[in-house]
C-alpha cells in the first residue's frame, strides 16, 4: 500500500489510479485522525524518504499555527493531469481536488506561497499555505496545503505590513488618531516582544536541563515530536536531527501502541512502562511520565523517558533464581513444591493418582570433593538433561538441593505404571557418561516413591515419605527405588537413632577393635593383621559394622571413627612389640572420605609419630573405587603416604573399577582377592579363573597377593597351588580380641599345623 490512503468506493474512473500505486510507490501507510486539531500518526516504520518528508512539513505548520482549519495533500492523477487528494481531513483519499488555486499551481511549480482571504459572515481571515514536497531526485511529487485561521497571525506577526498601511492613511487621519494608532502599535509590540523573550527564556531553560539529563525528554503535539534532548536521540540510535518531525509511536514497538494511544487519549499525568522500538530493531524496557504543558504557545505534552531495561532485566534476573536452578535452569524446590500444590488442586476425584519421585546420585558427595566441584557440576548438568530425555512432558522436573531431585507425575492409573518409571529412570541414568570429555564415569542412584492421596493429602507429607522411601532404598543397597510403605516410618526412626548414639560412641568408649590375623602361605607364619571396628550399643549390644558403617559414611562420622581405628590400632601394635612379640604389619581401612582429606597424610604422620610406631608396619587398605575420582590426585596422595613409609593395599580388588592402566599407576605393595571370589572359587570356573588371573597379574607387576574369606581346605589348597602369598580368614582364625589375639601371635607359627 502506498503512502497515501486510496478509498476504495471512489468512482470507476479512479480504479485505474488506486491500480497504478499499489506495490509502485513507497510502502509504509499512514492516516490521518481527527483529534481536536488534525494531526498525523505514523505507521510503525519510518525510513521512506517521501513520507518523513512529508510528516516533517506538516508537523512544522501545526508546530507553528495554531488554529489549523484544514490540511491536505494532493498529486497529480497518473491517469490525468487532474489533482488528487491522497490525504485529506475534509475530502474523501482519491476525490478529484476540483480546479486548484494559484497556490496550488505555483506549489506544483516549485513555489511555496501565502493567500489570505475573509472567512464567510466572519471577521476573521483564512490563511491557506503550498508547499511542495519533493522527491529524491529533487522533483516535486506532491504538494501540501494548509488552511488555518490566521487573524491573529497577521496582527501579531505582520507589523511591517500594518505599519506601511498606517503611514499611506496619515493624511486621512487626524493627529490624535494617529498618536493613538502609534501608541497601540507600539504597545501591542512591546507586549509581543516581553511575551516572545519569556518564550525564549523558558525554552532556553527546558534546552539547558532536558541537555544536562541522561533521560530522554521529548515535546510532542498530539504525538507529533517538536522537541527532543540529545539523550533521547542516543537511546535509541538516532541522530538528534532525525527525531523532531517523528510520531512518538515511531520509538514504541507495535505491542505497546495500545498503552500510548490510551494514555494520550485520558492526558494521563503519571507513570507508565512500555516496550520501546530503537533503529536498529532492537527493543528497550521504559519508564515513561508524561504532563500537559504550555509550548510555544500551545498545549503539548512533555514526555520524561527513562531506559529501566538493565533494572527490569535484574528484576527477571531475581524472579528466576527465586524460582529455578542457576545450574541446570531446571525449576528449583520452591517452584516443585508450588507445583505439587497446584497438580493436588486440579485432581479431580478419580482412580487416578499423583506419583512423587525424590531421586538422589549415590556418593556424589564424595566425587564432588575428590574431583573438585566444577567436575561435579559437569555430573549434575549431564543428569538433568538425561532426566528431561527420559520423562519428556509426562512428569515436571526439578532440583531440589545439592545432588537430590525430584519428579512430579501428575496422572497415574497404578503403582505398575510408577514402578516403570521409576525403572526407566533408573537406566537412563545408570549409562556410563563421558565428564569433561575425558571421565567416562557410571553414577549409581536411589528413588524413592510417595502416592497422593495413598500416602499422604499434602504437599509436605508426601514429600517426607518419598524421602523416607529413597533412604530406606539406601539401606538396601542403593541403586534402586521404593514405594513408601508405613513400616519405613520405623526403620527411618531407627537409623536416626543409631547416627545419634553413634555420635556419642567414640566418647563413650563404645567402639573397640578385632584384630583377623593374615598368614604367610609359604611359611605359616603371621605377618600382620587386619583391625576391624566393632561397637557395643549399651542397649543394643553388638551391632554389626553392615549396620553402623553405611550410616557413618553418609553422616560423615566415618573420618573421626576411622581416624580413631588408626591410632588405636597402631598403639595396640606397639604394645605387642614393647611385650616383646616379632613386629608384624597392622592392617587399617582408609574410607573414600578419609582418603579424599587434603590433610590425610598429615593426619596419618601425626598419628605416627604420637605412637611412636614404625611406618612400615602400618598399612593402609583402599578400594580400587577410588581410581574412578581424581586419578591426579590419588597418586599424589598415594605417593606422599608411600613417603612416610607406611604400606599400601588394594582391598576388595576385582569388584570395583577394575582398571589396569591406573593399577600400573599407583605405588601399592598388594592386592586383596575380594571374598566373593573366593566362596567358590572350587566350584565356579569363572571365580576361579578370575582369582588365577588377579594372583597372575599381581605377580607380573611385582605386587603380592592375599586372598580374604578362606574357610576350607579345598580353598587353601587352590590358592597355595597357585603361588597365592598371603591368606586370611575363619580358616585360620576368626576376628579376635586385643588379648587373644596378642597370645595367638606369642605362638608364631601356630598355623603350621594347618598346612601339615
């Protein structure tokens, strides 16, 4: 569409015209409006040459007359030398203009001139203006005519008119009219110039402050811009003389036109946002706060714009950390929990249910402090992505905390259908995954599982009963899920209060030390053993380490209990050695989380030297699971401990990571064959060659070997056959006391018979 208006009901002779611009002439529209005085009111869009020309030549005659009567713009017809108007407040768009005045002709010529002549039964005059408007090449494509009533015009601007015509009247006039003729002109001047200086000083003062701003301020009448500061120009990429003649809807994008016509239309007085539209496309939060004022003579609006986009981008910024995960992006607890309350409200009474999922990474902990915690970022990231793959739209994800999240399916038909989801989880997360490009790692989880309104009517009750189901999963074995059952109320208050008494246990005196002896095949002899915890509840009696120790792991009370085993254990040796018995080797667990203490081989030196013990006859037993964190660091800790002397064995060896190339790696003097192995090792082939390899390997590496777990003689057997060095198990001896353990060692090779 052109930039003129066609009326498509014009007369059939005209058809031809409105054919002939379509898709030939600029394509940006606009239309005229009648508020109050006529004014213009752009299109969205504003680099057409002939358009901005044209809107500048009209704002610049309502800018300066006051009491515009009509305005207009016409051409010359393509199919006739006839005139048309194409923008008109009185004449239908496309309507012939009839015979043109000389003005007009003289526009079309290239000549701008000024008619006057009276208003019908009126004292007034009527002021028409032509202007040619032209087009790039310098030709003139159109004319612009305005009719205003200009009776104040010309007495307050055409003195030198009057004043002419007063002095060819003198000799008509008698003195003292002409005294007050001059003394009227004078003061009516006199007038006009105090009022035009305090004009002139009141503009001069809105220039200097509308300049001294950061803020953008504009003037604009009836939304046609007259004035605008430097600011405003820079806000949005103009140059400051390609503002003045512009719509102010040209600075607004096109979802905020509503917003500005309404307030313009109720001369709204106060504050308000929108959405601004720079040069270049792109757009800008605004504060605007607009007032009526007295300009030039007339009433306009001044405008006060305030870019608040870094403000509203900060406020964005804060909503979503208040809602979601800075890491993931995934919603965080609070919208989970906002979430669960809403699918509760929306459940309609059916068969259907609300399945709750707490998922949490097993160990993550203790990979996050080993390998460093942009490492466990990178693992936490690669599970939210396989969570999303996985579940899809069927369920909302979030994370709740640390390396815990949950999952809300909102439309369950049966527990079957949680149990498959709660296996399909399961297995997208329990691939190996490749961290950082280089860790190919496989991650072990545990799920634990509330329905609504089975197992509970709210949001928290369901909640802690998922929890208690995935903590009760631990105790099984992690890397698994459970559905919650009442009866875990009382295992999760149990486990409770064996943390709580186990915090106590140390100061108390409850736990103490067994002590498995480990013989040498070839000789018979016992050459060290092994310190294992034990605990005497006052209430409970014994209870087994299978119990203790996991709960010890996950409330961290493993590093001052294992702590504690060390120095116990290395004090009970020097006893023996001080009572006169051959030094053997004490053998002592290093948990995961010991192990991965930046002070650890501070804290085994320490231990060293209060007991005044010999560091060679300390080893220490690691799992091989250890190489799956930070190798870099494991060595370095391994050769730092190797440093201080003390021994260093790989326990459980062959259920675990299993890898050779880091096994060359590390500075260890045996391996343990994992129990497992061994149970049948004279039944199964496959256990059997699994321990023939690992006493194999073990020796072409250099390293010696002991099997745990020996019960029978056709297990002994098997092993010394196959140049096994070391044993240990209820074969030999099972865990003994302090005391019989230290007369079992007076005895020295009191296993010879053993091997008769």
């Amino acid at each position: 569409m052109g930039w003129f208006i066609l009326d498509k009901s014009i007369v059939e002779e005209h058809r031809e015209f409105e054919k002939a611009h379509f898709g030939s002439v600029p394509t940006y529209a606009y239309q005229l409006q009648l508020l109050g005085h006529n004014q213009l009111v752009a299109g969205p869009q504003t680099s057409d040459p002939a358009y901005r020309r044209i809107k500048y030549v009209i704002s610049q005659w309502q800018i300066h007359n006051r009491k515009i009567l009509h305005i207009y713009t016409m051409r010359k017809s393509p199919v006739s030398q006839d005139y048309v108007y194409v923008l008109s407040s009185m004449n239908r768009s496309g309507q012939l203009a009839g015979s043109p005045n000389d003005g007009i002709i003289k526009a079309f010529e290239g000549v701008a001139s000024v008619a006057s002549q009276p208003i019908q039964e009126s004292e007034h005059l009527s002021v028409g203006s032509y202007a040619p408007i032209y087009d790039e090449n310098g030709q003139v494509e159109a004319v612009i005519g305005v009719h205003f009533d200009g009776t104040d015009w010309f007495r307050h601007i055409d003195y030198d008119r009057y004043k002419v015509m007063g002095l060819l009247l003198l000799p008509l006039l008698s003195f003292a009219a002409v005294l007050v003729m001059v003394a009227r002109f004078r003061m009516e001047k006199l007038q006009i110039s105090h009022h035009r200086q305090s004009m002139q000083e009141s503009e001069d003062r809105f220039r200097r402050l509308s300049e001294s701003t950061s803020e953008g301020i504009i003037i604009h009448d009836k939304g046609i811009i007259v004035e605008a500061n430097d600011a405003l120009a820079r806000m949005f990429g103009y140059e400051p003389h390609e503002v003045v003649g512009m719509s102010v809807l040209d600075f607004a994008a096109p979802e905020s036109y509503e917003v500005l016509r309404a307030n313009y239309a109720r001369n709204h007085q106060g504050q308000y946002e929108v959405k601004g539209l720079c040069k270049d496309g792109t757009t800008l939060e605004l504060e605007l706060t607009g007032k009526s004022i007295n300009y030039k003579g007339k009433e306009m609006r001044v405008s006060v714009v305030r870019d608040i986009t870094s403000r509203k981008r900060s406020e964005e910024k804060v909503h979503f950390f208040a809602y979601y995960d800075e890491l993931t992006r995934m919603p965080n607890r609070k919208l989970f929990l906002d979430q669960l309350e809403y699918y509760i409200q929306q459940l309609e009474p059916s068969e259907e249910q609300i399945a709750v999922m707490i998922i949490d990474l097993d160990r993550f902990k203790l990979m996050n402090d080993t390998m460093g915690h942009s490492f466990g970022d990178q693992i936490l990231i690669e599970v939210a992505k396989r969570l999303c793959r996985c579940v899809g739209e069927k369920a909302f994800i979030s994370r709740l905390g640390s390396d815990e999240f949950g999952l809300i399916y909102p439309h369950v038909k049966n527990s079957e259908e949680v149990r498959e989801a709660a296996s399909e989880v399961l297995a997208s997360l329990t691939k190996s995954m490749l961290i950082c490009g280089e860790h190919e790692l496989e991650i072990t989880t545990t799920i634990g599982v509330s329905l609504y309104p089975e197992h509970g009517t709210d949001v928290q009750t369901l909640i802690k009963n998922a929890d208690l189901a995935m903590y009760r999963s631990k105790d099984l074995g992690r890397n698994n899920y459970l559905i919650y059952t009442p009866s875990m109320d009382e295992k999760v208050l149990e486990r409770l209060e064996i943390e709580k008494d186990l915090r106590r246990a140390i100061e108390r005196n409850e736990l103490f030390l067994h002590y498995q002896p480990q013989v040498n095949l070839h000789t018979g002899e016992i050459i060290g053993m092994e310190a294992l915890i034990r605990w005497k509840h006052p209430v409970r009696g014994v209870v087994s380490p299978g119990l203790f120790i996991p709960i010890a792991e996950d409330s961290r009370l493993i590093i001052p209990i294992g702590e504690w085993v060390i120095e116990t254990a290395c004090r009970q040796n020097m006893e023996w050695q001080k009572a006169g018995l051959q030094p053997i080797r004490i053998g002592v667990n290093l948990s995961a989380y010991q192990f991965q203490l930046e002070d650890i081989v501070e804290r085994v030196s320490r231990i060293l030297k209060q007991t005044a013990m010999n560091p060679k006859y300390l080893e220490l037993e690691i799992t091989e699971s250890i190489a799956m964190y930070n190798v870099e660091r494991v060595i370095k800790t391994l050769h730092e401990l190797k440093l201080l002397g003390v021994q260093i064995a790989i326990d459980d060896f062959g259920t675990g990571y299993s890898s050779l190339s880091y096994l060359k790696l590390f500075p260890i003097d045996r391996l343990k064959i994992d129990r497992t192995f061994v149970n049948d090792i004279t039944q199964n082939e496959d256990d059997a060659a699994i321990a023939a390899s690992i006493i194999g390997m073990a020796h072409s590496l250099k390293l010696q070997v002991i099997a745990e777990g020996v019960e029978t003689t056709d297990q002994l057997d098997f092993l010394a056959n196959r140049n096994c060095d070391e044993m240990q198990g209820f074969f030999f001896s099972r865990p003994l006391g302090a005391e019989e353990a230290g007369r079992l060692l007076i005895e020295r090779k009191c296993l010879e018979r053993h091997l008769a």
